[in-house]
C-alpha cells in the first residue's frame, strides 16, 4: 500500500516537472523576444529594476513550502539563463571560438605547419646578446632538424635595472642569422609602432604575457599580415586570454598561435603555476594552434623535461623551451636555460617517450 501511494506521488511529480519544463521554455521564448525589442531600441539587456520588482512580486505571492530566500535563488539562475538567451552568443560570434570555426586552424611559418596535428618544439636563447651567441644556439637548432628559432630582442622586465635588450639590433642579429641557417625566427614586439619595423625582420611576432591586455599592440598586430604568438597574461583568466586573441583576428589576422605559460598564483616553488588543464580547454574552445611554454611557467631547468612530456601528452601542438651557450653568464633568466647539451638530451629523452618525433619540432 505505501508503495502504491509512493508511486503515484512520483508521477504527480513527474507531471509537476513536465508542465516545469514546458513553462520554462516559455519563458525563454518570450525572453528572447524581449531582448529582440531591447536590441532593436539600443536598451541594455540587463535590467537590475525590473528584476527586483520580478523577486519582490515573488516574495509576497510565496505561500511555501520554500523559504522566501530560497525561491528567489531558484529564479534568479531562471532570470540569469534568460539573460543568456537574449545575448547574441557571443562565443559562436568569436571569429576564433570553434563553434564559429569547426576546423583547426593552421599557421604556415616558411614551411612549417603550425596546427596540422604534429607536436614541435619552439627553441632559443631567452635574450640575444651577441651575433656569436645567437649563431651557436641556431646551429644547434639547425643540427637537430628543427625549423623555428626564438631570441628576445624587447625584453619588457619587472625591474627598470634588468637587462630591456638590444632592440632594433638585436631583430637584425635575429634576421642575419635564421637566413644563415635557414631557419624562421620569432621575437617579441612591445609597442605598436615597432610592429611594422618587426615585420621586416621577423617570420612570426610574439606578444608577451605582460602584454596580452596591451590592446593597442594587439590591434596593430591584427593589421599586419605576419602570424603572431600570443602568450597568456599573467593572472589572465582563459576568457581574457581568448578575447585577446579576438582583438588580433578582428582586425583581420587570423594567424594566430596560443601560448600558455603559466600563471600567478600562491605558489612559490615554481616562477608560475602552469595550467596545463588551459591547453584541451583552448583547444575546445577555439580553432588555433596552442603551445605550451615550459620555461617561464617553471622558471626551473630540471623542471623542463616533464612539464613538456605533459604539454605533449595533453595535446599541445608544441613547446616551447630556451637555449644558451653558457646560461650562467646569461644576461637574463639564467636559471631557467638549458646549456646545449642540455638541450640535446632534452630531445633525446623526449623522442624515447614517445610524445616527440624527430624533425617536428618549433624552436623558441
């Protein structure tokens, strides 16, 4: 007998979530009309007087069981998803969301196909400091079957005494030498007006983390035909890192690579806190190729090989590390350079994992 009434209790129930459902719906439909009228009369979306009048009619109708607070929270995350309906969905309009885009988008850098669905590597010093420095680490790069090398020549430091780099003399020492070696070179430009100086000497420009909200460069980095490597901000959420790419496509450059190189957090064992969940998140939520700095997220040399076997084994399309001659007279990030043969056991263990083949690597 109890269960018999328990039985028809739950169908009532189900009856209760039926009719649920379909005023819920309803209600969408007639919010979505309503921000229809809204759009066409320039009016904001969001109106904080009515929905309190809305929570207000709410509490004095209540006649339980629910408390008051707990009906109203039921309705705002209603009011919040009707919200929701009225927007212009905004991340399907994103020229970089893969709802906009569904295939990968892929990034040709003198040959190298950045995003077609092989790992690489981005290898290099973390600042050039000299021709004979760049050219040693360049004929390593070259040595190894790697295509892309990366030498900072703007170096925009936390301290005003820290080395800030050669500049314009270090983008023709960089130029100068990846003709050498035949080899695509990627820098770091920080201010917009170097960008069209940059394009004569680079194949890819980089924008840095202490950039990335820097949206004057990044609307001159959309107005130039040249890729452009974004690294995520320093306490960027993954939206923030995303828009910022929006700026650079919606200014027309759509060549575009994603970097992730960790973020601040409380840690203080590592320079950064890698997100290493951030490279399947970009990956789904956008169409561009995505790399994974090992180096300034760690900032340590024997953290290097297994945050990279990580951004391999989690999807990235590449890594990024850096290289020097002779790291500890290196005038900057000193601690974080592997020494050439440093960086030739670092492949050598990378190919024995498995993660890396030879030959499809990006050179920082």
């Amino acid at each position: 007998m109890a269960n018999e009434q328990l039985e028809q209790l739950r169908k009532q129930l189900d009856g209760v979530n039926d009719q649920l459902v379909e005023l819920i719906a309803q209600r969408g439909k007639i919010a979505q009309e309503i921000g229809k009228v809204k759009a066409s009369q320039g009016l904001n979306r969001f109106d904080p007087v009515r929905e309190r009048k809305m929570l207000d009619e709410i509490a004095e109708k209540n006649e339980g069981p629910f408390e008051t607070s707990t009906l109203q929270h039921i309705f705002k995350e209603i009011f919040k998803a009707s919200l929701e309906l009225q927007e212009d969905d905004h991340s399907k309009a994103l020229l970089v969301s893969r709802k906009n885009h569904p295939q990968n988008t892929i990034v040709d850098i003198k040959g190298e196909q950045i995003g077609d669905g092989q790992q690489r590597l981005i290898v290099g010093p973390c600042s050039v400091e000299s021709f004979e420095q760049v050219d040693e680490v360049a004929a390593a790069v070259k040595k190894q079957g790697l295509k892309l090398l990366r030498g900072g020549a703007f170096k925009p430091r936390t301290s005003p005494y820290d080395f800030q780099g050669l500049g314009v003399e270090g983008l023709k020492i960089l130029k100068e030498v990846a003709d050498k070696h035949d080899l695509a070179v990627i820098s770091e430009i920080v201010t917009p007006h170097d960008i069209e100086t940059a394009v004569d000497y680079l194949d890819v420009i980089q924008i840095g983390a202490r950039n990335m909200q820097n949206f004057e460069l990044l609307k001159a980095a959309g107005s130039v035909n040249k890729p452009i490597l974004l690294k995520r901000g320093l306490s960027a959420t993954i939206a923030e890192f995303i828009n910022a790419a929006e700026y650079i496509h919606s200014r027309g450059n759509g060549q575009i690579i994603l970097c992730e190189r960790g973020i601040r957090t409380y840690e203080t064992a590592t320079r950064n806190t890698l997100d290493i969940s951030a490279v399947p998140i970009l990956k789904q939520e956008t169409h561009l190729p995505v790399f994974v700095d090992v180096t300034h997220s760690t900032g340590r040399r024997d953290l290097l090989l297994p945050t990279a076997k990580a951004a391999l084994a989690i999807g990235a399309d590449g890594v990024m590390t850096e290289v020097h001659p002779d790291p500890a007279v290196a005038l900057s990030d000193s601690a974080q350079q592997m020494d050439i043969p440093q960086f030739e056991e670092f492949l050598a263990k990378l190919e024995e994992s498995g993660l890396y083949k030879p030959g499809k690597v990006t050179i920082k």
